[in-house]
C-alpha cells in the first residue's frame, strides 16, 4: 500500500491547495493521512493526526514567547547548540506527538506545508520523497516587522539553509519567490501555481451600462482591502463593486465604515468553495489591489486570480510583477501604471464594454491552461527517487 502524508501548521482543509494536492495523491494510488490542526469537517483521509493546542509549560503566553525567539538568540550566539533551537522549534509548535507512530507508517511521500515542521517531516522520512510546499518566501514574511528581524528571522534562515537541501523537490508559487531561493540560498524551486481545477463555463457578455467589479478572499492587514473601497469610491456610476470576504470580523466591519455611503459597494456573504467560479462568472472584472512593500504580497500569485480566469472574467491588477508578467501573457485584464488607488481608477475609468468583452474571451482562453489538471504534472513523483533538490552551482 502507498501511503502519502501532508503536514501543515493550519486546519488541513484551510487552504484550497492542499484538497489539491489530497486528490492528486489519491488519484496516483496513495492513501493519505494528515498532521494538522483540528478540523471540524470529515476530511478524505485514512488517518488524521492532530497537531494540540500546546501543552503546559509551553501553552502559557511568556513561555511561547520564550520558545519562539530564544532559538534564534541560540543560532547568533553558539553555533554549536544549534540542536537545542530545532527542540525548541519543536515545542514552540507542539508538532512531535505523534513522532513515532508517523515513522512507522514508512511514508512514500510527505508534503510538508510549513518551514517549521521540515525537522520533523526529515526525521520520520524513512527512505520516502519529501516536498517542500514554499508558498512563502519564509525569511522575508514579515519583513515590515522589527521584531521579525530580530527573533524569527535569524532561526528561519537557519532552517531554510539546514533542511531545504535534504528534500526531493521544493515547490513555489510564483516565479519571485523561485528566484529569491535561487538567489540567496542556491536552491532549485519547481513553480507551481495556485491553479484551480479547470470549470466548464463560458464568458457572460457585459451590460451595456453597468460594470460589475468583484473582490474575494481571506481578509489581511497586510494587503490594505482599504484601497478597494476607495476606487470603488472613485469611479464613475456605472461601476458597482461586490466583496465576498472572510476572517477577522472587526476588519470587515471597518471596511463596512468606510463604505457606508456608498450604495454601489455590497459585501456579500462568502461561498462554498465549489460555488465559488460559477458566483464569480457573473461579474465583469476581478479586482487585485495590493500596494504592500512586502516582498510575498509583491510577488503573489493568489489563487483569486486564476479563479477569477476559471470564471471567465477579466482581471484587474495593481503592477505586482508576477501577476503583471501572466496577466500580459494571457491578455486577460488591466494592469494599473502605479500602486496608487488614483491610478487604478484611471485605469478602470476609461474602460468600454466591448474592452471588457475582449479580456474576458482572452480568460475563457488562458482557462484552458492555467488550471490544476495542467499544472498538476509539474509534480513528477516518479523522478523525485533519483533527484533531490541540491544546491544550484549558480551564484
């Protein structure tokens, strides 16, 4: 019996990507078992290990500071204790409960979602693939933050030059974040794309006056949803923009504020995932707006945008370089000259329905290959016995 195991420091059916990677795993014959936080739903797996809420000393609040900064006061201070901070990591993330019984099931692939459980994942290997999910570039994810800097950057760094060479193949999202561990830690990513599996849908022809914007997603201080309701603010009449979002409560009703004299601007209540495309395919433009300094959010390739493409709208983006560079491959939307909220609007402003129109044949288009069953087979499991991600002799 194959058996295949995926890891994350998350609920395992958080994150669309990871039902992905579930059903292509059982799709090539493995079983699969899970090590994350508790969920609430039945997932599709044989056996679901459940990473606890972390155990007294650790679950008080000085005790997880402690555990969360000193390894990186460790690795600065003695190169030679550098076992004590992976113990320390290990705790901080309460992650080795199930430690021995993992290594026995003798896994033929382990997935690991999280830089902070590769220790683990590399201890309970056995002669199994290991593949490294780097949907964040790890050392910069909190950048903006001093403290960051101080006590968390020093112990990822670490981890990143310590563990990544020792896995099968590391995957990435997008082709900055490729070249970023390229660039500083000489390792050869594989990008693979946040791609739903492709829908069966046509484009819908736009009114003649009335554009319909719409924005989706997990709510982030990080990405400014702010801006969104200022463009929507800015624009002409025509325009109406809906806004299906999820996670912190009091951020939304803050964005709620600020919208509440504009009766063009709706938050609507968010859907199932399944339902997510064809909700979508009724709107004219998918609206991307993030003028964040930091290097993941300049770099992402979130999954709204290709389900955006799946439901076959056009896309409207703020000049991130990597959505840019697919966005005018595909000729699939609009692309903003600068970060401002000023120059999406002169983006948008101007547009005509037949311009609408044409973006929106060019997704119906660029659907074909920006979808799951495509970018799946960058996931070569028969070739990662014999290959292993070494470092690059590039500088």
């Amino acid at each position: 019996m194959k058996k295949a195991l995926i890891m994350c420091l998350d609920r395992i059916n958080a994150s669309p990507r990871n039902d992905r990677f579930l059903s292509f795993f059982s799709k090539k014959g493995f079983v699969v078992d899970s090590l994350s936080y508790k969920t609430n739903v039945e997932l599709a797996v044989r056996k679901e290990f459940t990473i606890p809420v972390t155990n007294f000393p650790f679950n008080h609040k000085w005790m997880r500071s402690i555990t969360r900064t000193l390894p990186s006061l460790l690795i600065l201070l003695c190169e030679k204790l550098k076992k004590l901070p992976v113990w320390l990591n290990d705790r901080h993330y309460n992650c080795t409960g199930h430690e021995s019984v993992l290594k026995r099931e003798d896994y033929g692939i382990i997935l690991v979602g999280n830089l902070q459980l590769l220790p683990l994942a590399l201890r309970i290997r056995n002669n199994g693939i290991i593949i490294f999910d780097a949907c964040e570039y790890y050392t910069r994810q909190f950048s903006e933050s001093l403290y960051f800097k101080l006590f968390e950057y020093p112990m990822r760094n670490y981890l990143c030059n310590e563990f990544l060479t020792k896995c099968n193949q590391v995957i990435t999202v997008s082709d900055g974040l490729r070249d970023m561990y390229l660039k500083e830690f000489k390792i050869k990513t594989t990008v693979l794309r946040n791609t739903p599996a492709k829908y069966k849908v046509r484009e819908k022809a736009i009114s003649e006056n009335k554009i319909r914007l719409v924005h989706h997603g997990v709510v982030n201080k990080n990405r400014n949803l702010e801006n969104l309701i200022a463009i929507a603010k800015g624009l002409g009449k025509r325009f109406t923009l809906d806004l299906y979002l999820v996670g912190s409560e009091r951020y939304i009703e803050r964005l709620k504020a600020l919208a509440v004299d504009c009766d063009r601007i709706k938050f609507k209540h968010p859907v199932l995932l399944e339902d997510l495309v064809p909700t979508l395919n009724n709107y004219d433009i998918g609206l991307i707006f993030y003028d964040s300094e930091v290097f993941n959010v300049r770099h992402c390739l979130p999954n709204k945008l290709f389900e955006y493409i799946q439901a076959r709208i056009a896309v409207a983006i703020s000049p991130s370089p990597d959505m840019s560079d697919l966005i005018y491959k595909y000729k699939c939307g609009f692309v903003s000259e600068e970060f401002t909220v000023e120059s999406m609007i002169k983006t948008l402003d101007h547009l005509t329905p037949a311009m609408i129109n044409l973006k929106k044949v060019a997704s119906h288009k660029a659907a074909d290959s920006l979808c799951w069953e495509k970018e799946s087979g960058k996931l070569e499991l028969s070739s990662l016995k014999i290959s292993s991600c070494r470092r690059s002799s590039r500088s």
